[in-house]
C-alpha cells in the first residue's frame, strides 16, 4: 500500500497542437477587439431598459382611476336600428323594402353561418291619420315582418 | 507565492519582471501584450484543463473562456500574487463551470494517453507502466470533485499546498485532509482493480 503512484504521468500530453492555440487566441482577440471597439454599447442598452421602465412605471403611475377611463373611452359601437320613413300607403311601404332583396341572396348563399346577428329594421311610416307600417328586416333577407297598425283618429 | 524579483523563472524561460511587464501592458490595453501574456501561459492552462476535463474540444473552450476572464479581470489583478496562482485559479473555476455544466467525465483513459515507455523498459515493463498510469488515469476521474482537484493540483500538478488552497479557497490543512482521503481512495480502487475485483 505504502508504493508510489505515477502521478506525474498522468496525462502529460498536451492535447492541443499549436494551430489549436492560434485559433484560440485569434477568437479571444476578435473578443476582446469588439468589446473595445464597442465600449459604450452595453450601456446603453442598460440606460435604454432602465428608461423603458422608468417610462412604464410613470405611465402606471399617472394612468387616470377606472370609473375617469370609463367615463372617457369611446362608446361601444353597437349598431342602431335603423329607422326609415316608408310611404303613407300600406301597399307601397310592404313593396318597396322587398324588391331590394334579391339583390343580397347570392351572397346569402355563400355565408353558411350567418356572423352578424339579426339587425331588426324598423321602418315607421309617418302619416298618423292614415297607417303605421314597421317593417323588421331578420338576417334572413327572405323573412321579414311587417307590421300595419290603423291609426285611432 | 509573493512576486519578489526578476530571478523566479516560468517554465517558459520567462522572467517574472518580463511577465509582470507584460501584465501591466495588457492591462494598460495593449492587445499585442495580452496576446503575448497567452502565448506564455496558454500551454500551462491547457495542461491544466486537461488533467481535470480529460477531453481536448473541452479543454479549448476551457482556455478560451479562461483566457476571456482574465481579460475582464486583468484590472483586478493584485500584482503582489502569484500570476500563475491567480491564473490558475480562473482556469479551475472555469473547468468546473464546464464539468458540472455537462455532467459528464471521461472515465476511461486510452492507453495511448499515457507516455510511451523510456529506453531502457522491457516492452512488459513498458506496457505494464502504462497500464497503471491508465489505471490512475481512471481512478483520479472517479473522485469526487473536491479531492479530484486536490491530488490533481497538488500531485500531478506540483503546486504546493498552500498554492492548491489559495486556487481552490479552501484552508491549507482542508487541502492536506482531502489529499489524504484522494490517495488512500486512489490505493484502495488500483488495489481492487488489480487484483481482478472491483472497489
């Protein structure tokens, strides 16, 4: 147990040949030359996300309360019926609207899902004396209800 | 381990007040100067690496990545230590980072790894000789990391140990306890192996 160990021979080989040592040397100076040549690039890129944050954290900051943004968003742009006034004559008004229709059926054909969802169209006609007419368009442009209310004077 | 005078030579024939010359120009920014300062210590650092990784595509990324922190440390470097210990120090720190990083050492040793016998060996002697230094090979990958680096850098090496604790951060005698655990392991497996069982 007390023999010596050949320490000293263990792997006293240079495993590198000097074209190893050259490659390595020129990839450590092409290193060392682009961190010189660019001294100033790693700061900046630090002082840019330091103000990127400092400029979220203020925008966080000075963003108004909810129920202020509330008050100052848009309104929602959901689509009105659309109101027409349609001749006195009962007749005319239930004509007119429907000749429009075969107009949108090819189209109708293609759509196998209709997307939008039914757009009542509310059509009043004006004259009290005579007839009320309310004609409500459904997706379907072949189905529409038409609505003639007598006027009590 | 104190730089003290020109007359303490490297192994590349160097003088110390040459090396420090050196040191203070790359550290100054001189490109041609640190590259000098690779040329005269690169082989040491290789030799190095290659007794603790055992693998050469290993052991090129170990000096090229130690040879880039010694760019980035230069500045810090306490002219008062010894280059080669500082070096070293960097140079281990690094082969560690990549052994753990990859999990894996090369256990088996070829045999022609080992050095090819002296003149005067018998062809039985010689390959007898080389077949131990492959053994030891083995059995010194095999230890754990902290004694590992220890016998390496103190037997295979030759640092002394007040050098091999100042590389690894560890106190002299921690270095003395591990060195002595290192060898008794290193006896215990060659005895095994040799005589046909295992450890």
């Amino acid at each position: 147990m007390n023999e010596k160990l050949p320490f000293k021979d263990v792997r006293v080989k240079q495993p590198l040949t000097d074209a190893d040592f050259a490659a390595i040397r020129a990839t450590v100076l092409a290193q060392v030359a682009r961190r010189r040549r660019f001294p100033m690039a790693r700061l900046a890129l630090a002082a840019t996300i330091v103000a990127a944050i400092a400029l979220g954290a203020f925008v966080a900051l000075h963003r108004p309360p909810q129920h202020l943004a509330a008050r100052i968003a848009p309104p929602s742009h959901r689509p009105l019926p659309s109101i027409t006034a349609t001749p006195t004559t009962p007749a005319i008004a239930a004509a007119a609207p429907l000749a429009e229709a075969p107009a949108t059926q090819p189209a109708r054909r293609r759509r196998r899902h209709p997307v939008a969802p039914p757009q009542p169209m509310l059509a009043a006609t004006g004259d009290e004396q005579a007839a009320i007419t309310f004609q409500l368009q459904t997706s379907n442009p072949d189905i529409r209800i038409i609505w003639i209310e007598r006027s009590s004077k | 381990m104190i730089v003290t005078a020109a007359v303490k030579t490297d192994d590349d024939g160097r003088s110390t007040a040459l090396l420090l010359a050196t040191i203070r120009a790359a550290r100054g920014g001189d490109e041609r100067a640190f590259e000098e300062l690779m040329m005269a210590t690169e082989r040491r650092v290789a030799l190095l690496a290659w007794r603790i990784l055992g693998d050469a595509e290993e052991v090129k990324e170990a000096v090229q990545e130690t040879f880039l922190c010694v760019f980035r440390h230069l500045g810090r470097y306490d002219e008062g230590r010894d280059f080669f210990g500082w070096l070293f120090s960097i140079a281990v720190n690094v082969c560690r980072d990549l052994d753990r990083r990859r999990r894996r050492r090369r256990i088996f040793t070829s045999i022609d790894d080992t050095p090819h016998p002296a003149g005067d060996e018998s062809p039985d002697e010689a390959i007898g000789r080389r077949r131990e230094i492959a053994l030891l090979t083995r059995a010194i990958d095999a230890l754990p990391e902290k004694e590992r680096l220890a016998i390496l850098l103190r037997e295979v090496q030759e640092l002394s140990t007040d050098q091999v604790a100042a590389i690894l951060g560890s106190r002299p005698a921690t270095v003395r306890v591990q060195i002595s655990r290192a060898r008794a392991k290193l006896r215990q497996w060659m005895e095994a192996r040799r005589g046909g069982g295992r450890p």
